[in-house]
C-alpha cells in the first residue's frame, strides 16, 4: 500500500482520497487550520486516520512561527486543539489523538522544558500513536481471522481497510488476515452512497493486494444474502458506546438488520480508540451532517431538483443487540453487552 499519512519532519503529507482511483496525488499540510481542512473535506477519512491525521496536527502547531518557548508553543497547541477537535464530530478517535497530544504536551512542560523539547515530544507521541494504529489492526486481524469461515464470502460498507487506519485496516484488516490464511473466497463491497467509499476505494485497496472483490449497489446486499452469497458482515466503526452500540457510515445499521434477519454473523472492527467510555449507549453518539452537494451533485452534474431539500446524514448506529462480535486488538466481544465490553477493554469493575 502507498503511504498514505506520512510526517516529513515538520510538515504532513496526505494521499488525497478524493481522488482515488482515478489517480495519486498528495496534499501537504503545514499548520493545524490546514490538517483540519483536509480532515473536514475528506482527503483523509476514517475514524483511525482521522485520529492520527489529528495527532500530527497538533504536532504542526509546534512549528508556527509564534512559538518562541514553551508557554508559548503550550498556547498554540491549545488553539490547534480546538481547531482540530471541531473537524468532524462522530468520530471519537479524533478527540482522543487531540487529548493525548495535548496532555503530552502539559506533562514534558512540567518540568520547565525549552521549545524544542517540547517540540521533539510532541512529534514522537504522533509517530507512537500512528504506529500504535497499525500495530493494533494487524491484532484486530489476527483476532478475527477465525471468525471468517473457510471459503468465506464477506460483504463490507464503506472502507475500514489501510486508507482508513495507519495501516493495515481493521474491517479490512481480519479479511487481510483471513485471506492470508486462505479463508476468503470474495469480498463484496457495497458502493457505499453517497461518496462512494466502497466502489472508490475498498475496491482498490483489495484490488492492489489481490484480494478478490465485487462492488456491489448499496441496496442489492439484500437480495445477495438471500441468495445465499454472503457469510458474514465485517464493518469499521467510528464511535462505540459503553454498552456497544456503535456509529458507523450510513447505511450499516441496515445491514446489521439484514443480517439478523438471514441469520449473519454481523461484526464490527475497531481498536479501543474508538470506543467512547463516557457514552453509556449510541443515542449520546453525535451525527454528522453533511453538505447537500455531496448527494445532490454527481460527477459534476446536479441530480436533484433546484429547490429540493436534502438530507445527509453521515453515520446511523447500530444497536449492540444486532452485532455478533466486536473484535478489537485487546480480544473479541461476545455477546456484545456493557459487561463484556469493559471486560475486554480492561476497564471492569
């Protein structure tokens, strides 16, 4: 796989998803406004690579030209934080790289610390946190490979692979371990409406690793599992209650509903970032809302009448009681309850 979030020492470089897969281009970023513009556009997406795309934000406010020492570069990555916390709301990963960062920051300035240390700190606890990512996908890919049978046909929405983490995946990463393990016969991606995550990009991550994929139209998953076609249901998320519940891109609470109904394994793959503590079920899980544009304009071409409302919704929850399994990189939740989940993650009582 490309690169696709690198730090290059004082700026960041971003595979432009956008443009994906039509070509490979790259955007720079220099200040926190502008790693915040290209998280808020969709140059990068997905709730880990917002994370980690968040992180070295902030690291990038070590770099302004206001910081003269340490009081004052504690000043300027206060303001990033902000700036960056504000990008997109669902995702619960973004505010966790933030926070880190920014407690980070407060602790090596205990002590006092120049700006250069400070700014040395703050550009390792970004590398540790992407590289923490990517190390916590192939552990979310090693837990979950079982749960893919053999021969396994896998449906999946949106892309929770590589683009969408540090590295590896995690939806897309237990079907990179399973196809390691010779376990996956096909993978079908939904297209995945309106911007096309599914058909643009799981596609190509999957194309580029070999791994058979068919894109599917968002609304045949249906008729394709009652054919008898699918075997199991892998999806990301981007915020997970206490109790489970989890946000996902529209359209996944659906599938989770199909699923059921067929008799599917219906599971979720994460890492513990992105689960929120805080939250006791989905219904606190604030919901993004989108521009029209993104629905009402297609290629350039409007689609929808001058005039007429449209609503864009960018995530749905799905309640814990449809999801089979959540794999994480600390083990595997099931059944899916309140207990459990703070089991696994280390936090029971």
């Amino acid at each position: 796989m490309i690169s696709h979030i690198e730090w290059c020492k004082d700026s960041l470089r971003l595979l432009d998803q956008r443009r994906l897969p039509d070509g490979i281009e790259f955007m720079e970023c220099r200040t926190p406004e502008a790693t915040a513009s290209a998280i808020r556009d969709m140059v990068v997406r997905g709730a880990p690579a917002i994370g980690i795309t968040a992180a070295y934000g902030v690291a990038l406010a070590a770099f302004g030209p206001n910081v003269s020492d340490g009081e004052a570069l504690l000043a300027e990555v206060k303001a990033a934080a902000k700036v960056l916390e504000q990008a997109r709301p669902t995702a619960v990963n973004l505010a966790w790289a933030v926070r880190r960062m920014a407690a980070k920051a407060r602790q090596v300035a205990k002590g006092g610390a120049s700006a250069d240390v400070l700014r040395r700190a703050l550009c390792l606890e970004a590398i540790a946190i992407h590289e923490e990512d990517i190390a916590a996908c192939r552990a979310i890919g090693r837990n979950g490979l079982l749960l893919v049978p053999e021969g396994g046909r896998v449906l999946t929405h949106c892309n929770a692979g590589a683009l969408a983490t540090g590295g590896y995946g995690t939806a897309l990463g237990v079907v990179r371990a399973a196809h390691e393990a010779g376990r996956v016969k096909m993978v079908y991606a939904d297209e995945t409406r309106p911007y096309l995550q599914g058909a643009r990009l799981t596609a190509w991550e999957l194309s580029q690793d070999d791994i058979p994929v068919t894109v599917l139209c968002d609304d045949m998953a249906a008729s394709l599992m009652a054919k008898g076609f699918v075997d199991v249901v892998i999806v990301g998320a981007d915020r997970i209650a206490a109790n489970g519940d989890t946000a996902n891109k529209i359209g996944t609470y659906g599938l989770a509903v199909l699923a059921r109904h067929h008799g599917i394994p219906f599971l979720v793959a994460a890492p513990a970032s992105t689960f929120d503590m805080a939250l006791p079920t989905g219904a606190g899980i604030p919901i993004e809302s989108r521009a029209a544009e993104e629905v009402a304009v297609i290629a350039g071409r409007r689609v929808v009448p001058g005039g007429v409302a449209v609503l864009h919704l960018a995530f749905d929850v799905t309640p814990a009681s449809l999801i089979s399994a959540i794999v994480t990189e600390r083990g595997v939740i099931s059944p899916v309850t309140g207990e459990n989940v703070a089991r696994v993650l280390g936090q029971a009582k």
